[in-house]
C-alpha cells in the first residue's frame, strides 16, 4: 500500500453529542483500494473517533455476513450449556494459565470476581511449553465445527486488523515509510480472542459483570449477541479530566467527570476501541477508554471480543507522526491533549506478561 498524502487533522466534530451514541463507521470505502477520496474520508472519521471517544462503531456488513458471527455465537452457548466438569477438561489450568477456559469468577478486574466465564485462545507459538507464561497451547471445545469457524473468524479479524491500522496511519498523516515500519510492528499480531458468557448479574452481587478497564493491546474488535445494555463506556465530560493513578482505573462508584453511556449491539457492526498501545503511539493523543460490563437482563449474554495486538516483541514508543500533530497545537491546547507527559515505550511482549498475570484468579496463575 502507499500512503503519499498526509492529511490534515480534522478537528472532533462538534456536532457529536458529547453523551450520545458513539459515531458509526463504515470499512467499506476502505475496502477498495482505488476509492482514494473513500479511504480518506474513512481514516479521517476514524482518527476524529479516536480523539474524542477511543470507542466507535465499525460497520464491517460488507466485509463478513452477519449469518457468521451469529453461528459462532450459537457455538458459544452450546460450550457454556455443557456440565461444568466437561466445560472445565479445557481449564487454563491445564495450560499456560492464560489459553483456556476461566469459570464464572475466576476472572477479576480491579480485585474483584468478574461474573462471567470464557475462553482465551492466542497466537500459536512455536515450541509450545505450557510451563512458560503465555507459551502454552490453544485449547479448543470438542463442539463440531467449533475451531473450524473460528479459526475462519480469526483471519477476517487479523486482516481487518491490519486494514484499520493503514486507516489510522493515514488519518495521522504518517508518511509511506512509516507506514512500513508501523507495519512491521503489527504484522505477525500476538492476537487474542475471548468467548464470553455472562449469566445476568445476581441481585445480591456486588460487583461487575466485567469490571471497569481499558483493554491494554492496540485494536478490539467486539462482536456481541443483541443483548442491549450492557457493554458500558466512560466518556469524560469535556474541559475535565478523570484522575487516574498507578494503582488502577477510577473508581467504579462516585465518578463526577464524566457519564457511563450505552454502547448497546448496532446490526452489521462491530465495537472497536483502541488499547494502551495506541495511548502510547500517540503520547496520548488518542485515549484508550474505560469500559465496563453490567448484564442484569433476564438471557445469558455471549460476547467475542479479538483483540488485534501488536507483535510480541514489538518496541512500542510515540510516533513522529503523532507528535508533529501535538507539536503543531499552541502550548496551552498541548498540555489539555496529552497532560506534557512523554510516554515510557515498552516491548509488547513484557507489557503483556506483566497485565495476564493480573487477570486471574487461579492457583499459581499470577505470573508477577
Ligand atoms: O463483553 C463485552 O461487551 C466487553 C468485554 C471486554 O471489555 C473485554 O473482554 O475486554
Ligand atoms: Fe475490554
């Protein structure tokens, strides 16, 4: 691909209610590789998307029939409806303690039980050794057509992957060469992808479905049954910034800066949101958002979250590209854009063993 004209930041558009929904983008003109005014226009909004809400709606309708993310859907539930003792002969336990099934509980978020259960699968790696954080081996349902049809999902996302990564390369006006070697840093994705169930919360549970976090990678891309309300996002009211700290997200409860909105199902679409690596691309220009789970419908919800990460042992520091648009802001609007902190790079790979090791809450399953 060649990416010869830079273009212009645009600026978030105005017009986007600040606590409405989130925008919807389509992938299609992105698609065609002579749509140039198309492609342009598709990377401008997605850029706008990323400054203002790290969240927004891909609509991928022309790029996989709706029937496929449905069936593996169906897939999901006929793996959560097996007895728990079936479900638990993929256990990450008998793994890496990261690739497997987790039971309801045994994921926690901010020290606290998520009440949900899934299955993580990775990127193969060579010379598996499931005594190695992360290095074990994927382990697949026995559910006919369970693997065959995911592992078809598991290319269409990887691609889609590297088409939204050109897309934002374009919309930050990175020049060919750059391209290239932000390319080279994604193009061999230590890619994960999550099934999840939630049963509906419990009356009496206090906590989460899924706890309040920013996903830590670079894209996801989230699929999820039509269930309405319950994948929440944190938008920050603007001219306010949310405290954060080193210890963690803000807090679940109390937080005045900002509004939990909605970001229930759209039919064709697809929720993506960036993760900390692009934080850190940007020297936080683009925000990876919080993000929460509260299901307390009367279904099971099935969601199947892939997360598009960089390579395992990309380095992962600002890029030019970013920093010429945060250096061409006056002074003051620079400091409101990224708080005059210069983010630390780090190797995809260590950043990643460091987060898995707190995600878990099994026996010998912290890896820190
Ligand atoms: O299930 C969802 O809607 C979101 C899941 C999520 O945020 C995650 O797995 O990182
Ligand atoms: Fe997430």
């Amino acid at each position: 691909m060649t990416i010869t004209t830079p273009i212009s930041t645009p600026t978030p558009s105005r017009d986007i209610p600040k606590l409405g929904n989130l925008p919807v983008i389509s992938i299609t003109p992105f698609l065609s590789k002579e749509d140039s005014h198309g492609r342009l226009s598709t990377a401008a909004k997605i850029h706008a998307a990323c400054l203002e809400y790290g969240f927004f709606y891909l609509d991928i309708c022309s790029y996989v029939d709706p029937s496929e993310p449905e069936e593996l859907t169906r897939l999901a539930r006929e793996f959560f409806a097996l007895p728990e003792e079936q479900k638990g002969q993929i256990s990450l336990k008998h793994q890496d303690h990261a690739r497997g099934y987790a039971k309801m509980r045994e994921n926690v978020t901010n020290g606290k039980a998520d009440n949900h259960e899934g299955i993580d699968f990775y990127r193969p790696v060579e010379n598996p050794d499931k005594t190695k954080p992360l290095w074990g081996e994927n382990q697949w349902p026995t559910i006919p057509g369970f693997r065959e049809k995911y592992e078809i999902w598991i290319e269409k996302m990887k691609n889609l992957g590297m088409l939204v990564m050109e897309a934002m390369a374009l919309g930050l006006g990175m020049s060919s060469d750059e391209w290239e070697d932000l390319k080279g840093k994604v193009d061999d994705s230590f890619w994960v992808m999550r099934v999840i169930g939630y049963p509906p919360l419990p009356n009496d549970y206090d906590g989460f479905s899924c706890g309040a976090h920013k996903d830590y990678g670079c894209l996801t891309f989230l699929y999820t049954d039509p269930t309405p309300g319950a994948l929440q996002v944190f938008l920050q009211e603007k001219g306010l910034l949310v405290e954060t700290s080193d210890e963690g997200p803000v807090p679940e409860e109390g937080v005045e800066e900002g509004s939990w909105i909605n970001a229930d199902p759209v039919p064709g679409c697809i929720v993506c949101n960036i993760g900390e690596m692009w934080e850190i691309w940007t020297n936080g220009l683009y925000k990876s958002t919080l993000h929460r789970v509260v299901h307390r419908g009367t279904n099971y919800r099935v969601s199947i979250p892939f997360f598009f990460e960089p390579n395992f042992d990309a380095l992962v520091k600002p890029l030019p590209a970013a920093l010429r648009i945060i250096d061409g802001h006056p002074e003051c609007k620079r400091k409101h854009l990224t708080g005059e902190k210069t983010y630390e790079p780090v190797v995809y790979g260590e950043f990643l063993m460091n987060k898995v090791g707190n995600n878990f809450d099994t026996d010998g399953g912290k890896y820190n």
